[in-house]
C-alpha cells in the first residue's frame, strides 16, 4: 500500500506541540448512511449483498483543542467528555498497533481496559458505552502512533436515525477513521480547494475502510463489512466476502423509507442468527442460501431494467424478492410486529416491503415503481404516518466519505457544527 505522507502536515506537527496545527484549521467529513436492498444478515455468513448510500449523513467536525484536552462530543446521544491527554496515556501500552497500516481489532483484555477506564460494566450494550469505547479504541490505536497524545476536539452529529438500520454505526466509524487518520498524517490532510468532493486516494480510501471496520466491530460484535463500504465509497455496491463490486448497471431506484422507530440493536440481531445457525444449520443455511440467490438476481434485474428491457414484468420480479426475502428474514428471527404492519399498509396500496439493516423494528424500505403515482405515495405514506412511523421518499447513490467547508454546509447542519463558538 502506498499511502501519501502529507508532509505539509507533518512539518506544522514538527513546529508545533498541537497534533494537527495545520494553520488551525478546522476539519468537517460526513460519511453516508446506506440502504441494504437485499443480503442483510446473509452477509454476515458470507453471502451477497446489495446496499445503496443514502443522502442522510453523519458529519464529523475536527479542530485543535485550545485547552490542550482530548474532547468528544456526541449530541445526539448526549455524551459530552473531555480528558486530559495525560490520562489518556495508558491507550500508548494498552493499545499496542505497531503498523497504523495494519489496522486490527481490540483483544479481550484491551477491551476490559478500555471499558475500566470508561467506568463502563462488562456486557453493556447500551449506546453510549459503544460510541465510547469505539472512540477510545480507534484514537488509541490510530493517533497516539509515535508515541504521541495529541489534543483534539472532536464533534460528531447525524441526521441519521441512529438503530434504525440505516447505518448509523457505520457512518459514525468511516468519520472517526477518517479524522483520526489524516490527524496523524497518514492520509492526506486535505487542502482547502479539495473541499466538498472526495480526495483520498484509493489507498487511502482502503485504510479508512479497513480502520472504520475495526470500529464496527466493537460496536456490532460481528459485523460483515458492507456498511462501512457504502460509508467509504458509496454509491451501490454488490458485497460479497470482502469483495467490493460497485454497480453501473442499474436504474435510479424510487424508494420509500418508513423508519418504526421500534429501537433494536444490530449486535444482538446478528448474534441471534448466528444462534440460530449454529442450533439449526440445515433449516437455517437453505434459507440464508436462497436470501444470495434473492441478491444475484435482483442484480441481474436491476441491470436488465437499467437497459430498458422490459420494465414492468422486471419491476414485478422485483417486487416478488422483496416479498420472499421479507419471509425468509422472519424465518431467521429478525422480524418484528411494527414491520409487519408496514407491510400490510403498503400491500394496501399495491407496494411491496421489507425490513432494511438489522431488523428488529427500525426501518424498512418500499419499492416504488418508476409510474407510482404521487396520489398513491402521498396516501401511503399518510397511512404509515398515522400509524406513528416516519416516512419519507429518499435519494439514494450518493458520494462516500466528503470533505466539506464549514461555510458550503446547509444552514441547519452548520449551526450544529460551526456555532462561533465552537468553529475557528
Ligand atoms: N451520531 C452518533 N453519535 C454517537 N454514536 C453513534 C452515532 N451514530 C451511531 N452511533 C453508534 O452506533 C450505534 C448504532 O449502531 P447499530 O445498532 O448498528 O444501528 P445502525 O447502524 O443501524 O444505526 C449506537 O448505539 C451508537 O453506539
Ligand atoms: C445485519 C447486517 O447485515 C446489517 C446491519 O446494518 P445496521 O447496523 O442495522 O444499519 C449486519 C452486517 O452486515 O454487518
Ligand atoms: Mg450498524
């Protein structure tokens, strides 16, 4: 791998006890959330999976900190903590990454240490503590590199529901990666005239996926991978075993997501499957089988309507995959009441549906035909709103993992961001 020394930055880092002088500058990413069309959980077990951006991202602002701490702030779970860089100190021992160009998951013990520290008990699964210890775990391994402990100020918002299976986990670590990777020069530290486009290199591109996939490990426990490869690169992409395929032959998909706002967590549904794996192989393993057959040819459908063949009875293959594979993820337990419901309500109006990400509740996504009618979305989605849930029509097939200026940022997300304050 050949990933670029910023050497602008590492000689501002020579002249300064500030990690990331850089004229002091401050650095805003978003990474996208994603769609899974179909492959949720079969992934996992090494089937394919097809999954889209979406247009709702995470953003991550970076700045140096004036007070010499290391702070992270997360409003939108309400965790604000700041220490100082020398109570940091033991992540240099405890987090032994040797290579930051190798990156490797926490073991047992690192993950006991991190969690001491943290005040946080052993097993804890709720929110917080994850997005915690994801932190401590990847500013340890990744920035404390050459033995130093560099102050930041570290801001991250979504405007993704977050465990709702839109990704949420995912866009969270391909932004922490990020920043914490071009902090410690060793992915460029972009320049001001790159903003709003993505200008990492492939390499480097490859390095923020790989460390971002560390992450999602702490936070999923088992995580396959296909999220934070739609969070680094989107776009769509067919995901199989590791292997990132990105898709052109496809049409612009219209679809409806309806989020039930049922809260689940991703770590306990895909350990469940596995459960039910490991319990039953010979019922579980046909059906999750059949779930990469259900992705294989919505591949080839998806390609045969992108070259105008026959669009009706392919968007009525469609339909009848999004149906099987609503069954089949019943069948391997990660279906709910409320996704029921959402199924029953769009089949009213002739749409088709299924659960989307993890399961469990959270959200799931309706095809709409290309000729869906406006009357029939907007009395779909009153029908779905009446029943409490948040639906909306989306755009899907965004950029990766951006670089944006403070002042090209809508003016909602930049008063999150940049409140004087806060932004330099
Ligand atoms: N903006 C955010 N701020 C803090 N933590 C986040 C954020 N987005 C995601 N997370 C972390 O990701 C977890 C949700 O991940 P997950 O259960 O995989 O659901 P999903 O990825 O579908 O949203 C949260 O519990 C939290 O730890
Ligand atoms: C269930 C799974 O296929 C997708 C999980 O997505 P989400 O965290 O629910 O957005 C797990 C995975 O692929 O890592
Ligand atoms: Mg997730």
């Amino acid at each position: 791998m050949n990933v670029r020394k910023c050497w602008n930055y590492a000689a501002a880092y020579e002249a300064s006890s500030v990690h990331f002088t850089m004229a002091n500058k401050t650095l805003i990413i978003s990474a996208p959330g994603k769609v899974i069309l179909h492959g949720e959980h079969a992934v996992v077990h090494g089937k394919v999976a097809l999954a889209v951006s979406l247009n709702l991202k995470t953003y991550l602002r970076l700045q140096p900190c004036p007070d010499q701490k290391v702070q992270l702030n997360l409003p939108n779970i309400n965790v604000h903590l700041s220490w100082k860089p020398a109570a940091l100190q033991f992540l240099q021992s405890a987090i032994d990454v040797t290579d930051v160009l190798t990156p490797k998951a926490p073991n047992q013990e690192q993950m006991d240490q991190l969690r001491r520290f943290a005040g946080i008990p052993e097993g804890s699964t709720d929110t917080e503590s994850l997005s915690i210890l994801c932190f401590l775990y990847l500013y340890g391994a990744i920035s404390t590199r050459n033995g130093q402990m560099p102050n930041m100020d570290i801001l991250i918002w979504s405007e993704l529901p977050i465990g709702a299976g839109l990704g949420s986990s995912a866009a969270y670590c391909v932004c922490l990666a990020t920043a914490l990777l071009s902090a410690s020069g060793a992915i460029t530290w972009p320049v001001p005239q790159e903003y709003n486009s993505t200008r990492w290199s492939e390499d480097e591109l490859e390095l923020i996926n790989k460390w971002a996939f560390q992450g999602e490990k702490l936070i999923h426990g088992n995580p396959s991978g296909v999220d934070n490869a739609v969070g680094t690169w989107g776009g769509i992409l067919r995901y199989h075993a590791g292997k990132i395929v990105p898709l052109y032959r496809v049409p612009t998909l219209r679809i409806l997501l309806t989020n039930t706002k049922v809260p689940r967590s991703t770590k306990v549904l895909v350990a469940g499957v596995k459960d039910k794996l490991n319990k039953l192989p010979s019922i579980i393993k046909p059906v999750l089988d059949s779930i990469d057959a259900i992705s294989c040819e919505c591949e080839r459908v998806l390609a045969a309507i992108a070259s105008s063949n026959a669009i009706d009875e392919n968007y009525s293959i469609l339909e009848e995959l999004i149906d099987i594979n609503q069954h089949h993820l019943n069948v391997i337990g990660v279906g709910h009441s409320s996704l029921d419901r959402l199924c029953q309500i769009t089949a009213t109006y002739g749409l088709h549906s299924k659960l989307t990400g993890a399961g469990g509740g959270g959200c799931g996504l309706t095809l709409l035909r290309p000729d869906t009618s406006h009357s029939v979305v907007e009395a779909a989605t009153q029908a779905l709103k009446d029943f409490g849930y948040d639906c909306w029509e989306t755009v899907i097939g965004g950029s990766g993992v951006s670089l944006h200026s403070p002042f090209s940022l809508p003016k909602d997300i930049f008063q999150i961001l940049c409140n004087a304050k806060n932004c330099q």
